[in-house]
C-alpha cells in the first residue's frame, strides 16, 4: 500500500501547559509516531539481501527552483546521515545509481526515487514543499520488487521524495527554503516515522527556516524502529493512561519534558519526547534518557491536528478525543 506524507511550509508555535508525571520501566508499544501498516510499525528490513534500502537520485534539476552553494547529492548525503549518524540506532542506508526518471507515476519498483522535477508527485499545492510515499507489505510472503520476498507487516518496500519544482530551495548560504531541512525531514518518513506533535521536532509537520539537528524524539523514533544491539546511551519508558470521567482517552498527546539541563546525548537538541495514546487510553514513550521528567497529557488540537499526524485512520477510528484541557502534576 502507498501512504502519502505531506510537509506544508508554516511553523505554528503555541506555548503548552504541563501534566503528569510517571516512572521510568521497560519498553512496549509506541513511543513515537510511527507510519502503521496492520497495526505494526512500519520500518525497512536492514538484514534483507534484496531489499535492504538504497536511494536513487535522479540529479536534474532543470526548472526546478535551487540555488546555493552545495550540490542536492551533497544535501541528500548530509541529510540521509544525519539519521544513520544518530545515536542508538542501527538505521542504515546506501546510494544507489543516479535515475533519469521525471515523473512519480514512473518510477520503478526497484528503485527509491529523490526527484526535484516530478511535478506530478501528490503535493496537493503550492505550500507542500515535499512529499515522500512508500510503500509497505501487508504481510510476509510478498514480492519485495527486488527479486526476494517480504517477510513481515509494515516492512517497507519503496520510498520515493519528491521536492515541489515550484518552491524556493536554497543549498547553503541564500534565502529561499533550506534544503537539507526539508530532506532531513522527509527522510524520517522514508525510515518509517510519522509527523510528530513535538513542536521543535525535525518530524514536526510544519517546516522552520533551518532546522537539521535531530531533537531528543527523533532520536527515540529511529532508536525504536532500529535499535542498536547495544544502545550508546542507556534508556528507559515511562507508561501510563489518559482517562477522562473514567474513560479511556483516544488520541492524547502525551510527552516526557526534562525538568533539569542534564544532556545524555552529544550533537542533538534536547527536546521533549512524545506519543498518542492508543485507543485504550494507554501509552508508553520509550527512549527516555535518565533524567527527572514532568509528563503532559495535552488534546491534538493545534498547532498540530489529527490531519496532520492520522492517527485516528490508523486505528480505524472517525476522530481522535480532544474535548479536554492540559492537565499535568
């Protein structure tokens, strides 16, 4: 199945209150905003001989809007890296051969298309600057479009970025939209994670200016999709559950905020780490640094809604809850 990913071009910052608090213990379900496939996270198969990821560049940039003073394949490089360079995580991913395909519809199966000239890419308007779609294996035992088979739900099996022809992209040292912002962020969908309703995280739906530093809950969503055997830092979860008059909370946005200025990780923002609840109300944030935390349960209700993230469509559900107010102790 294909899952478009849009990344409009406005930043919306609002101050959030504070909820409550919880323990750290071990880590389940989601701690991050992951794309689902039947419910499972969907994620490349890094041990796959056939479709292990690789990208693809088609490198024309011809009337296509970019200037500065690095090449797109020195920003693909930089930001592609910027994810595999992480701590914790064994993401991990390759170039392949440059692609002279120009539009979406056309790209093969066997590749994973960066475009700057596919004008028929699913941007849905001028204010999308990128858009990435993949595409997932509903179960193991399907082709893989490589020669081999799937062999998991949710194992991602293409991934195409598309670059809208028509936005202002600057390279380095300009003024039209930071390139290696806009691709450091398409990549994470690419890897398999989803917008996120942290405000200064790269997966945040709604693009800054600059911003191509990973933030604590970038960190925690690649580090979950691909863990390392043996993590750079060591990490915990905190769980809970939003009930309101007794009943379960669909659809929370609950995050783990740092209450001191202790730094666990080297080169990355320190920012909070969230996730939504699931249905029953429940919900774990796993990737959690040592540390004192204060826990806010906050309705999805801007600057980032449940368009913006789907969750509710993931679990089959018409709507997320947002009838309640930030709570916090």
């Amino acid at each position: 199945m294909t899952r478009p990913r849009l990344f409009p071009a406005l930043i919306l910052l609002l101050p959030v209150l504070t909820l409550a608090a919880s323990l750290l213990i071990a880590t389940p379900a989601f701690s991050f905003l992951p794309q689902l496939t039947s419910s499972q996270p969907d994620h490349w198969n890094l041990t796959s001989p056939t479709a292990f990821p690789m990208w693809d560049l088609n490198p024309s940039t011809s009337g296509a809007h970019i200037s500065g003073s690095q090449s797109v394949a020195q920003v693909m490089q930089a930001s592609f890296g910027t994810w595999t360079g992480a701590p914790n995580t064994a993401a991990s991913v390759l170039r392949g051969p440059d692609s002279s395909v120009t539009q979406e519809k056309n790209s093969p199966s066997n590749i994973n298309l960066i475009c700057f000239v596919c004008s028929d890419a699913p941007f849905g308007g001028t204010e999308t600057l990128a858009v990435t779609v993949t595409t997932t294996a509903n179960g193991p035992g399907a082709s893989d479009g490589h020669g081999g088979t799937t062999q998991f739900a949710g194992q991602i099996i293409k991934g195409d970025i598309s670059f809208n022809p028509s936005t202002q992209f600057d390279t380095g040292g300009g003024t039209g939209q930071d390139l290696q912002t806009v691709a450091t962020h398409e990549i994470g969908h690419f890897f398999g994670l989803d917008h996120s309703a942290v405000v200064r995280a790269v997966m945040f739906p709604f693009a800054p200016n600059v911003l191509t530093t990973l933030g604590y809950d970038d960190v925690a969503g690649i580090a979950s999709l691909y863990p390392q055997g043996t993590p750079d830092v060591a990490t915990g979860s905190i769980s809970g559950k939003v009930t309101l008059s007794g009943s379960a909370v669909f659809g929370a946005h609950v995050f783990a905020n740092s209450t001191t200025p202790a730094l666990a990780f080297t080169n990355i923002r320190k920012t909070p780490i969230g996730t939504l609840t699931l249905p029953d109300g429940t919900y774990t944030i796993s990737g959690v640094p040592p540390d004192s935390y204060l826990v806010v349960a906050e309705p999805l209700d801007l600057p980032v809604s449940d368009s913006d993230v789907s969750w509710a469509s993931e679990f089959n559900q018409a709507k997320v809850q947002t009838n309640f107010t930030t709570r916090w102790h």
